[in-house]
C-alpha cells in the first residue's frame, strides 16, 4: 500500500490529537482522538493493509455498533479473507477501509 511512512507513525488530525488506544491495553480497547503524549499506544505502523498498534499488536478496525452506528477499535488481527473491517489505505491526507472507500477518516494527515 503506497502512501503510507515505514516504521512507526502517529496518525494525526488536524487539531493535532492522535489516534490512542484507550484505556491502554495489550486486549482489544477503544480508539479515540487524544493530545499527543508520544506514547506506544499511539503508535501505529503499516503491514499490509493493517494498522498495527506498536504496544497491544492490535489493529485498527471498524465496529459497528447497532445503536451507535460505527466506531473505531481495536482488535486481535483477522485473517485476509475476514479482514474487510481492518484494511485501510491513505490517499492525499484520508485513511479509508479498503473494502469501503464510502468510510474513511477525512483530513487525517499520517
């Protein structure tokens, strides 16, 4: 996947928070936007498609939530064939789910 840097990386909004495992976890949490303490549970890097958190070896996933609608998590890698929540690309400053270009985080800049 083109686009994305090699290593770790923060993925940051445009208010400058990032994307931060909560509470931090070496299991599945929540993700949300926080101010940047440069920890390992902000940490992520690229593998094919997955964004990998640097401290739970989790990934970035969507999850749907019936009375919510779809949230950001982090979970236990799946398998490609299972994956069409996990896999993500970053084209021009958005990262979007590969399986659906219709969700994506919008003016996130990696």
């Amino acid at each position: 996947m083109a686009g994305f840097p090699h290593g770790w990386f923060f993925i940051t909004s445009t208010n400058g928070h990032v994307l931060t495992i909560t509470p931090i976890s070496f299991q599945a949490s929540r993700i949300e936007l926080r101010p940047n303490v440069e920890g390992d549970h902000q940490l992520w890097s690229h593998d094919d498609g997955y964004l990998v958190n640097k401290l739970s070896g989790c990934v970035l996933a969507i999850k749907n939530q019936p009375s919510k609608g779809q949230c950001l998590t982090s979970v236990m890698r799946e398998p490609l064939e299972n994956a069409e929540h996990q896999r993500w690309e970053f084209n021009t400053n958005c990262l979007t789910l590969i399986s659906n270009h219709d969700w994506s985080l919008p003016q996130k800049m990696v």
